[in-house]
C-alpha cells in the first residue's frame, strides 16, 4: 500500500492502528459516529469530538477488484461497520474472487510501504 | 431570480484534436476561445467574462486571462471536476443577469492523452487533503470508484453488464458519423464485455476515451444574442449539486443529479420526457445510467432497462444521446467531459448536429454533468436550453 502525507490530527487514529485498534470519531454532543476522523462533528459540528474504539465488524456494501491498476491485484471496499459508519477498505487474505456484497468481515491491519497500520477487512 | 431566459449560448467550438503532443495546454485553452468566439461573430475585445476551472493552467484564472490578454469585469473558477463548465454556463447566467458582464468565455482545455493519464492511477489532488490519509493507501483509482457504484447498482436493482454495455453501444452508433472522434467503430454487446476488465465490473469499453484537446463556450446577454446570425440556444434553467460522504453514511445508490436536475427542471418549467435530446456525462457507463434516473428519464432502478435495447440512439431510440459518440467514443478532452456535453446540445438545437444523427425538431434539450468521482465526492450540474 502506498503512502500519503498526513495532516496535524491525524497521528492519534494511526497510532491506534498501529496497536490493532479501529478507531471512529464520536461526538459528545450529538453522540454520533462519523467517519473519516474530524475536528467538528460533522452532524452538529460540536468540537467535543474524539476517537472512540470501533467493534471492528461490519458487511462489505460494496467492493471492486482492480485487476489492472498497478501490478498486484487487489479489492477496494467500502464496509459498512456495525456502528452505521461506512469506511473505504481493501478486502484481504482471502480469495478476492469470492468477495460479495453482504458478506460479514472483521479489521485486521495491514501496513502501508512507509510502515504506516491501515485497518482493512477480511472474511469474518 | 430565475434563470430563464437571462443568458443565450451563442459560441461553442470543440477542439478537432484528440492527440495533441506539440501544443501546450495554454495554447490549447487560446485555440477553443479563438474557436468559439469566431463561432459566435464575436471579437476578442467583447469578452468581459471568463470562467476556466482546474485544467487551467494554474488552475486559476490569472495565466490564460493574461496569455489571451483578456480585460475582465468577472470571472469565475469554480472546480467540480468535469461538471465545472456546465456550472460555469449557470454562473454565467447569473452573472449576466445581475449586470456583472455582458459576455461570458467559458474554456476548457488538457493533455492527458500525450501525457499518458490513465484512470487506472492513483491521483494525489492536492496538499492538505483531509480524507488523503484514510484513502490513498488503499488504491482509489478513478475506475475502481466508479466500478464499486456499479456493483451497488447491480446489488440493488439488478442492472447487468449486457445493460450496462448498451451505453457504449448507443455512443459509438454515433460516432461512427463523427470524423474527429478517437473511437469510430460501431460495437456489439458482446464486443463490450469481451473487452479486458479493468475492475469489476467495468470492462474497458464501459471507459471513456482519454483524449487531448478541449472546448469553448460563448454565453452572452439577450440584447447581444438577438444581434447575431446564429439560431438562438436560450437557457432556461440551471441547477448544481454537490454529493459527498455525508459523514460516514454513504449511499452510492444515487447521484447529486437528484437534485441538480430537480433545480434545473423547477426553473425551466419543462420535465424530462419534454427533452427532444440528452448529453449525459459518459465518464463510464455506469454514470448514464446514474444520472438518467437521478434526472428523471426513468425511476430508479430502471435505468438499465432504460438504456437497453438501443433506446439512446438517434433515430430509433426514445432519447437521442451523445450524438457526437460522447466520451464513451469522441472525446473526453483533459478528462473532462462536461464542456462536450453543453457543445453538441447546442449543435442540436442549432440543428448543426451532423446529419445522420440530428434529432428533428430539437428545441429543448438538455446537458448534465457529473464531475469528480460517483464513489466518493462529486459534483453535479444541469443545464436546460430552448431553441428560439
């Protein structure tokens, strides 16, 4: 996987990654899950936000394997989580042929060239 | 204040050009204006507005309004990616109407053909992205966003490949007529998905073309229109939209046509089954079959049938599309193809379409666009016009 600049902000949910832990911004006013991280709630834009632990299971809501988009093959996914949240993913360890919609998945991480822990998805 | 009637496209020129290695992107966007300025009867010196978006170079208006040597009382660069143009002929509009300019130049213009831009490469867009960090690492590519809203659909409202393919099939009976299109052939279903799969479940017939080149549009005042020699392309209603991820409840099961196509319908006091033609945005098939239902040509969910059987081809078909064989088979110049979509409704409502795919009659019509990415974050922008 390649790298990308971060941005102030961002260190917290990848040191959590890097720990084996999913994490989703949740606000303490609302009380909302959102996704990706933000400063303000992007519901009621309260700034008592902060990372909260994620189960880590969701069903895949939709996916593609990217056969030639580089030389590996691989499987984008968005993954609905059990808290309502729908991240963007890969689907891994698993043969990327039988990867359907609907289909229950758990976090695992993998990591990025530079090292950096990503949360991906695999057959639950 | 309503649109209606406030503005006239009287100049619109693509570019012949679909590899263009020995020309800068600059003179390219100077070429389209030349083009469409000269297609209005127009000079240089009526132009004081210009809209330009981010194929321009820079990115802004500073360099072409000073390589054109352009003397401004307006100007405009809304980016919405490949829907920017047809934003730009709305602001254009409401521009003239609130007396900020009497002349709008709205350019477009890229190489990505002679540069080797494929949509199967990841694209950083810019420093400081805040989803960046959440997304690159996991190969967004412009194709494999769009296949995952295609997959959706299919898991939806079961929409299948042979539907999906129809699209490509209905444009390139178009381009066939089209001499300066980059893919001239006419193709079956089958040939559609035989072709490679690049990611499921777009195959590479269900991609637009990559091509060099561009487009330019004259969008001018009422009194100014009725001056020139040209049939009159009135606007009658404008509508934007822009779609993101909404917090984390994503929904790809519809586009932000929904609601730019709800503005521009509301304004122009006309609906979909009155429009005698369509450009509909074809960065991928799937995206026609997105915006015809979010605009109302059929329900959601039907859009597959919709399209199936030959129904967008001029002639025979109920809604006469992308005459020109659209980004599908002509052109998707800097891969944008809004700017193409606005110049062959105008051509149709003209009646300068080429001859073997005029719609007879064409008095309204319609142009959308869907700039950015259906997977992600998009915008959308609705034009309708009269023929007076």
């Amino acid at each position: 996987m390649r790298d990308t600049a971060m941005n102030p902000g961002d260190q917290e949910y990848f040191d959590a990654a890097a720990a084996g832990k999913l994490m989703l911004g949740k606000c303490g006013g609302c009380g909302e899950h959102h996704h990706y991280p933000r400063a303000l709630c992007p519901f009621c834009f309260s700034d008592k936000v902060q990372l909260a632990p994620a189960k880590g299971t969701g069903e895949i809501y939709s996916y593609s394997v990217s056969r030639r988009a580089g030389p590996v093959v691989y499987c984008i996914a968005y993954v609905k989580l059990d808290e309502g949240v729908t991240m963007l993913t890969n689907i891994v360890d698993c043969d990327l042929d039988t990867v359907k919609i609907g289909q229950k998945v758990r976090v695992t991480f993998k990591k990025t060239e530079g090292g950096v822990a990503m949360p991906v998805f695999t057959p639950a | 204040m309503s649109m209606k009637g406030k503005a006239y496209i009287v100049g619109a020129y693509e570019h012949p050009l679909r590899k263009a290695p020995d020309k800068s992107v600059a003179q390219l966007h100077a070429e389209v204006a030349k083009g469409a300025i000269e297609d209005a009867g127009l000079t240089k010196d009526d132009i004081d507005g210009y809209f330009c978006a981010g194929d321009a170079p820079g990115a802004n208006a500073f360099s072409m309004a000073n390589y054109m040597n352009l003397k401004l009382r307006h100007f405009d660069t809304t980016d919405c990616g490949g829907s920017s143009y047809l934003v730009h002929v709305g602001h254009a509009a409401a521009a003239i109407a609130a007396g900020k300019c009497n002349v709008a130049l709205i350019t477009l213009a890229g190489r990505p053909n002679s540069e080797g831009s494929s949509g199967t490469q990841v694209r950083e867009r810019g420093a400081y992205l805040p989803d960046a960090p959440y997304e690159i690492p996991y190969g967004p590519v412009t194709v494999n966003l769009y296949a995952m809203v295609a997959m959706r659909h299919m898991y939806e409202y079961g929409t299948t490949s042979e539907q999906l393919a129809w699209v490509k099939v209905a444009a390139s009976h178009h381009a066939q007529h089209n001499p300066n299109a980059m893919l001239k052939n006419v193709v079956t279903v089958e040939e559609v998905l035989n072709s490679p799969m690049i990611s499921d479940p777009l195959h590479r017939l269900d991609c637009c073309v990559v091509s060099d080149g561009g487009g330019a549009l004259i969008v001018a005042r009422p009194e100014i229109a009725q001056q020139l020699k040209r049939p009159k392309v009135k606007i009658i209603g404008v509508g934007e939209a822009l779609k993101h991820q909404m917090g984390g409840k994503i929904d790809l099961s519809y586009s932000g046509a929904r609601w730019s196509g709800k503005r521009a319908f509301e304004e122009a006091g006309v609906k979909p089954s009155d429009m005698k033609y369509a450009s509909i945005y074809d960065s991928f098939t799937i995206t026609v079959i997105m915006q015809l239902e979010d605009l109302g040509f059929c329900k959601k969910g039907e859009g597959g049938k919709f399209v199936s059987d030959g129904n967008l081809i001029s002639g025979t078909g109920k809604l006469p599309f992308n005459t020109d064989g659209g980004g599908l088979c002509n052109n998707h110049p800097a891969n944008r193809g809004g700017m193409t979509k606005v110049i062959e409704a105008v051509r149709q409502l003209r009646g300068e379409a080429h001859p073997k795919v005029q719609v007879k009659n064409c008095d309204l019509a319609l142009a959308h666009g869907t700039g950015g990415s259906l997977g992600h974050r998009h915008g959308s922008s609705t034009v309708i016009m009269e023929r007076e």
